[in-house]
C-alpha cells in the first residue's frame, strides 16, 4: 500500500510540471524540451539553497525564479532570432546541464538533514500523510492561481497566441512577448516540481532530469484524452483533468514496477507507455482498416 | 486621415525572383470614406493592405494617420487604430476560444490586457446585444467555441468585433472570397452597415466586379504596383459591370 502512497506523492509532486507543459505544449503549441533541464535547474537551486541555510519557502521562490529565466531564455531565442522552438529548447536544456553541474558542485548531493518543505507540517502521526498535504495545499492553491490567471484577460490573450497569433496580434497583442511569459511560467512551474521531488527523495542527482518531459507529457496527453472525452470547455476543469492525468500515469507506472518490471527498465517503460497512449486514439482506425 | 506618401515596396531585393509589389504609391483616405480597391493578381492590392496594417514595413514612404507617422509601428501596435478583416474566416477568430472570449480580446484591442477577470455581466450582455444585430441566432451561442461555427458566421463575428471599440481605419481583405454566395452577400451586406453605423473609414479589396460597384463611395483600380484608375462616387454610379470587366481584358 505504501508503495501507492509513494507513487501518489510522487504523482504530486510532478503537479506543477504536468501544469506547466500543458501550458507550453496544449496552450501555445510549442514543443518545449527546456523542461528536462529546468527540472533538475529547481532541485540544484533548491539543494545549494538548503545547505547555505536558505528557509524552504525562499529556496522554493528561487527555484521558481531560476526555472523562469530558463524558460525566458528559450522564449528569446524562439522569438528574436527565429530559430525552431525545439531546438531552442535543445539548446537551452544542454547549456543547463553546465549550469547545474556548476552550481551543484558534484553531480549527487544527499538534503537529508535539512528544515525541508515538508518537515514543517507535523499534524499527522504518519510523515507520509504529512506530505500528502502539503502537496495538497500547495496543489490547491496552484490549481486555484491558474485557473484565475487563464480564465483573466491576459490568460485569455495567452490562450489566443497559441491558437490564431494573426487574429490576437490585430486585438493588439505582442506575441512575441506573449511566449516568453508563457514559458517562463511554464518553467517556473517545471522548476517548482524539482524542488518539490528533490525534497521529498531527499537528494538532488544532476541526472533527475533525464526524459521527465516524457513522463510529463504522458500524463498532459491522459489529460487531454479526458478533456475530449468528457468534452470540456472550461479551463479550470482542464486544468483538473491534467492533475487527473499524473495520478493515473504515476499509478500504472507503479503498477508496472510492483509486477515486477526490472527499474533498470523503468525508462523503457515510460516511453513506451507514452507511446501506447499516445497511439491508443489511432489503434481505431488501424482496426478498422484490417476489417476491409 | 490615412495617408500614404510615395510609398514603395520590392520584395527579394538582388534575386533573380525579384519584383516591385507596390511603386511610388500615393493615396489618401478621407475620414468617413469606403474605398474599394480591385486590380488583377500580382497587381499589388493585398502588398498595399499589408503595408497599412503593418504585417511588412515599406521600403520608402510614409504613412500617416491622424499626422502622425505609422511606419516604423508593429501590427500589434498599428492594430490599435487599424482593425483588418482576413480573407480566410478562420485567421480572424481564435477557434478554441468561445465567442464571449473572443469579442473580450476585441473590446480591449486598445488597451492592455491585465490579469484580472472581466467577463462580467454587463460584458455579456453588450456582446449579446451586439451579435444579436447580426440575425443568425448566434446570441444564444456565446459560450460556444468559435470552431463550432460557419466560415460565414465566423466572418461575420470578425466583423462585428472591430467595432467592439473604436477604430480608425477597417481593412477588408476579400472578406468575402471563401464564402458561398448567399454568406459572402450576407457578410458583404453587414460590412456595408457596420461602416455606415460607425461612419467608419474603410478599404476594402475585392476580385468580386459586383461588391466592387455595388458597394463604397470610391473606386480604385491598381495594376501592376500602381494607381491606374481612381473614381469618386459620381463616376463610380455611372460605370457599369461591363466597363469594370474591360479593365482587366488585357489581350484585345
């Protein structure tokens, strides 16, 4: 059972960053693989922040702002010199892997020890319950900053960039500036959830980065599933459906491993669940098409 | 009000594929006017409304408006005077957003656009009462997304939401081209009312001879980068279909 509890707090941690690519991804439509560095960008800032004695909360808000500048950078290239937002992004997320290197100091540091995130809140006898609300309380108030922040007239302005940039540039906005806000929340958000993880394993490793932008992504796409399925218009509800989405994703990917899948494997078997559901809404028609 | 001082644009500067859009272009728009603009492919009519609404900057000239320069400004900053019609119906409105949004992001298209909520009802209810005008029911669909509907209807909306604030000059785009015949008449008729309504200054470009006369108080034939032909409303009234098309018979 502990396991499940794990894989759901887990699940919660990656909150923000599931929120985050939403944005990036379904919102603007950019394919934004800064994530995978700006990831491991929050757990190094949140690492180096603990050992010099930085209080949780201001650690979390430079793990914010750090995630933002990453993001900010990819925007900028993107926008000013035209240069394909995929490798914008490439080239973001491989400059960061220097960058952490460099701030951490050595590739694995153990934040064992250390007043953390979640070492503040002792209600529950059970430190797992502790965290689960913590994450809970900070889940909500996410869910609840976003949902006013896309349903306001800038979020609305956000939303139009990514949808027809002709029609919202004759309303009169710069896209442009439009995107670099975008992924600097985006990665904000990414950033956030490194912090968040590195807390709660109680170390940051250099290489926790690697493929999150897939796991994140399976979850955006569970997510969306339900948004089409339940047909759903209002954006907070959107926003519900992708936290729903990591839930799920964490919980299969657990349930692989307690089958026994090898955790050597465990990268293999995040992609190729991506890829089943990713390839789940066109399995209809290969079906169909065998029956001709 | 608009004015457009010698105004020239080539397009692929030093290539073998090198051609003169627009030459030497001079042209005024008077307050309150409708201007109609018709001229073969490649005449340079769409570089023209592109050069107004600022999507490409001139190579030499001004424009003007109100006397005060343009050029150099943005579209999304020349948007705040310019309101422009697209030819495709589906340029001018975001389709995941619903209609209330959409007319939001209109009515503040000469401010900014601040993290607060303004949806509220009295917003509701000037958009319903506007789109109400429009005839097409569309008032009881205001929390629909815009990819629920018609080219027609989407056209439409995009008209009616550049009057949701003030607005300088309308640029119509053959906004009627992708549409069937009896919604191109539709939108054609509203565009005709809603410049009216707002006296507003227009231009519009049009491939179809009948809008061209049917329509405006000015007519204007390009040909070619330039000004060839420039009727007011009197000689306009007097030229018939037949006239218009021998403008554009080359080979006799």
């Amino acid at each position: 059972m502990d396991f499940y509890v794990a894989a759901i707090i887990q699940a919660m941690c990656f909150g923000p960053l599931v929120i985050g690519l939403f944005l990036s991804m379904k919102i603007f439509n950019i394919p934004d693989i800064t994530t995978d560095g700006s990831y491991t960008l929050g757990a190094v800032i949140t690492a180096v922040g603990l050992a010099q004695g930085s209080s949780a909360i201001v650690t979390l808000f430079l793990a914010l702002a750090g995630g933002a500048l990453a993001g900010s950078c990819t925007a900028l290239i993107h926008t000013r010199l035209r240069i394909h937002a995929l490798l914008a992004g490439i080239l973001v997320m491989t400059a960061l892997y220097s960058v952490n290197l460099v701030l951490l100091g050595r590739s694995n540091m153990p934040l064992l020890g250390y007043m953390d995130i979640f070492s503040g809140f002792g209600v529950f006898e059970s430190p797992d319950h502790n965290t689960l609300s913590v994450l809970l309380i900070m889940l909500a108030i996410l869910f609840l900053v976003m949902s006013y922040l896309l349903r306001s007239d800038f979020g609305i302005a956000m939303r139009a960039t990514g949808d027809s940039e002709p029609m919202i540039r004759a309303q009169g906005v710069n896209t442009s500036r439009m995107k670099v806000y975008g992924l600097a929340i985006s990665n904000a958000l990414v950033a956030c959830s490194g912090s968040l993880m590195a807390q709660f394993q109680g170390f940051t490793d250099i290489n926790m980065g690697i493929g999150i932008v897939i796991s994140g992504l399976g979850a955006v796409i569970i997510g969306d599933t339900a948004i089409n399925f339940l047909k759903v218009r209002a954006i907070s509800v959107m926003l519900v459906c992708v936290l729903f989405g990591v839930v799920i994703f964490q919980l299969i990917l657990a349930a692989a491993l307690g089958v026994g899948v090898d955790a050597n494997l465990l990268k293999l078997t995040t992609s190729l669940l991506v890829l089943f559901i990713v390839a789940l809404p066109r399995m209809g028609g290969i079906l169909q098409l065998s029956r001709r | 009000m608009l004015d457009l001082q010698h105004i020239t644009k080539v397009f692929n500067v030093g290539k073998a594929t090198e051609v003169t859009a627009v030459q030497d272009i001079t042209l005024q728009l008077n307050a309150g006017s409708y201007t109609v603009l018709v001229g073969a492919n490649g005449s340079g009519k769409s570089t023209l409304l592109n050069l107004i609404a600022g999507n490409i900057y001139a190579d030499t000239g001004s424009i003007r408006l109100h006397n005060k320069e343009i050029q150099r400004l943005p579209d999304y900053r020349r948007s705040q005077c310019v309101a422009r019609v697209f030819q495709n119906p589906l340029l001018g409105t975001a389709a995941s957003l619903t209609i209330l949004d959409n007319f939001r992001m209109a009515a503040l298209r000469r401010s900014r656009k601040w993290m607060k909520l303004g949806m509220d009802r009295t917003f509701t209810q000037i958009v319903r009462d506007k789109v109400s005008t429009l005839g097409m029911g569309l008032e009881d669909k205001l929390a629909q997304p815009m990819g629920t509907l018609s080219g027609g209807q989407r056209q439409a909306l995009t008209l009616l939401m550049t009057v949701m604030t003030d607005v300088d000059v309308l640029l119509l785009d053959e906004p009627s081209a992708a549409l069937d015949p009896r919604s191109a008449r539709e939108v054609m008729e509203i565009a005709d009312r809603i410049i009216q309504e707002n006296k507003l200054t227009a231009l519009l470009v049009t491939h179809n001879i009948g809008e061209a006369l049917r329509y405006g108080t000015r007519l204007i034939q390009m040909e070619s980068g330039r000004v060839v032909r420039d009727y007011n409303q009197q000689a306009k009234s007097e030229l018939g279909h037949a006239d218009v098309v021998s403008w554009f018979d080359y080979y006799e």
